[in-house]
C-alpha cells in the first residue's frame, strides 16, 4: 500500500525560488551567478526568483529541468500549487453559487 502525502491546506505550498534557494543551489555547490549562466538568465532574474518576487515561468522550468535533470513539470506543478493557493487566499467567492449537473 502506497501512503500519500496531504498537505496542511491552511500552509501555503512551497514557492519553487525557496528551494532553489535553500536546498538545491547549496547542494551543488554552484555561485548563483554560474547558475544563471548556465540556465541563460540574467542574475537580477534568477535573483528575482529566489527571492519569491517572480515566478517560475513554463519557460524557466524547461532550463530548470534541464540543468538539474528532473524535468520541467515538478517546477511548473510547484509554481502551480503556490499561485493557486495564493489567489484562493485573496479572493472572494463566496457570491459564486455552483452549477448543479443535470441528472
């Protein structure tokens, strides 16, 4: 039996630049200017990420898969979750009445 991880919906999901930040860029051991050398962005961008002013775009999550060899769908899927639960926190739905299917 596979055990499936929940996450606490109250806790906003991890931004993708955190851990690029915290775990990823100290683990190899790389300047952040190499690594956005290497990815082909500039420093203020890869900077701008790290520090969770800018997101992950499909197109950055393409290099990021590349350069770190695990694809671009973990970084998009992350980017995803954390947009997703930001925009739930800020707006308002409460008016919006769901459409009843059909029987």
């Amino acid at each position: 039996m596979a055990y499936v991880a929940k996450r606490n919906p109250k806790r906003c999901p991890t931004h993708p630049g955190a851990l690029l930040r915290e775990d990823i860029i100290p683990a190899v051991k790389r300047s952040k200017r190499e690594i956005a050398d290497l990815l082909g962005i500039s420093r203020q961008h890869l900077h701008a990420i790290l520090a969770e002013k800018k997101p992950v775009t499909p197109e950055v999550a393409v290099l990021l898969g590349k350069l770190f060899g695990d694809g671009p769908e973990i970084w998009v899927r992350m980017q995803g979750a954390y947009d997703t639960w930001q925009a739930q926190q800020k707006i308002d739905v409460r008016h919006i009445k769901p459409l009843v299917k059909a029987a």
